[in-house]
C-alpha cells in the first residue's frame, strides 16, 4: 500500500498521477478518512474516500477527526471504533502532509475548484475538549456512585439508615461510620423471626436492633 503511494506521489513513468476528489488539483494521494459517530444504539463508521490533495486532505482528516471525538464516544462499540477511527486518520494526515502544495494539473485549463481551505486544527475546537471532557465527567461519578454497592453493606452486623417519612419499612444500608439507626442482627426468610423491628429487601428480612441511643423499632403496618 506504501509502495502504491509512494509510486503515485513520485509520478513514476507510467503510473498515472491523480487528482483531488474535492478540487481535481495534483499531486493527490490515494487515502481515506474515517469517522465514526456512537450515540448509544446509533453507530455509524463512514469512510471519506480520496484521492485528496494536501489541502484538501487536511481539511477532510480534520472535520472526520473532530466528528468523532465528539460525537464517537457515546455507545458501547466506541472503544474500538473511536480509537480505530483516529489512528487511520493519523495516518492518513501523515500521508497527505508528505504531499507538494496543490496546483492544477499542467495542461489542463484552470479549474474553478480550490482547494478547501484550512479548517481549524481539531484541539483548537472547543468541543474536541468539552466532550471527552464530559465523558470523563461521567464516568468518574459512575466510579464513585458504585464505590459504596461494591461493598458489602447487608450482612449481620451491617448498619441501617430509615427514611424518615416512611419509617422501618424503607431503609439503607449504611457504612457503620455513618449515621445510623439500627444494626442488623440477623438475616431472615420470614418477618416473624425478627424479634424486634425489621427490613425487607428481595425477600429477606434482615432482623434489626436499635443503634445506641435510638428509639425502639417499630414496624409501619
Ligand atoms: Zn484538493
């Protein structure tokens, strides 16, 4: 694939040089573009294909590049593709930026066609920041949201926090540092094996005595 290009940059004898797709000058390079738009279950991975010229090739990488940082990163599938999407650009730019400044090709009357002028470089853009930004916004609350479920809270010994409208009926588990009002004692399939107030959550019935200085349990009927 190289060489290919390589051939078609030089103009060697024989290999037919090519124009610009978007603006017909030369010398062009055969190179495609890539972006890939992830907005949960709407997941779209185009390929802008060349040949471009420097300018133009530029100006396509950029916009394909900056789509999809940031519109890319919102579905499953854009760990891969995103990712995958920005390197070829990579390399694609790298191809394009090996190329002489565009002109129209010698002999042929001068197209009307320029080529595209230089858009904005993609960490120039506010939402080529702003969005990857966001993304890691929400993962870092996501993170810190489990940190708490991934600790075992209900099991004997484990704290208890009442909603305050609805009483005993409705209740957390808590970290035992944390304010709390009862303590579990045990856990149980039925409601009448607790001796004292009571939660139930899924089906079980965790047994609860009050925490040190709290009112007795009562249980809302
Ligand atoms: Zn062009």
């Amino acid at each position: 694939m190289t060489d290919l290009i390589d051939s078609q940059l030089t103009g060697r004898p024989g290999t037919p040089q090519l124009d610009c797709v978007v603006c017909g000058h030369v010398p062009a390079a055969e190179v495609s573009f890539y972006r890939h738009l992830g907005l949960v279950l709407y997941v779209r991975f185009n390929r802008i294909q060349g040949p471009f010229c420097r300018d133009c090739g530029l100006a396509k990488m950029r916009d394909a590049t900056a789509e999809t940082i940031i519109s890319g990163l919102w579905s499953p599938v854009s760990v891969v593709l995103a990712p995958l999407a920005i390197v070829r650009n990579l390399l694609g730019r790298r191809t394009v930026l090996a190329l002489d400044k565009p002109v129209p090709r010698p002999g042929q009357p001068e197209s009307n066609l320029a080529p595209l002028l230089p858009t904005r470089p993609v960490f120039r853009r506010f939402k080529a920041w702003f969005a990857p930004a966001v993304l890691a916004a929400v993962i870092a609350v996501l993170t810190l949201v489990d940190l708490p479920s991934a600790e075992k809270l209900d099991v004997v010994g484990g704290c208890v926090k009442f909603d305050n409208i609805l009483h005993v009926d409705t209740a957390d588990f808590v970290r035992c540092d944390e304010k709390h009002d009862a303590v579990i004692t045990s856990i149980e399939n039925s409601w009448q094996d607790c001796a004292d107030g009571y939660v139930e959550k899924l089906y079980r019935y965790y047994c609860l005595a009050p925490a040190e200085g709290a009112p007795a349990l009562v249980n809302v009927p």
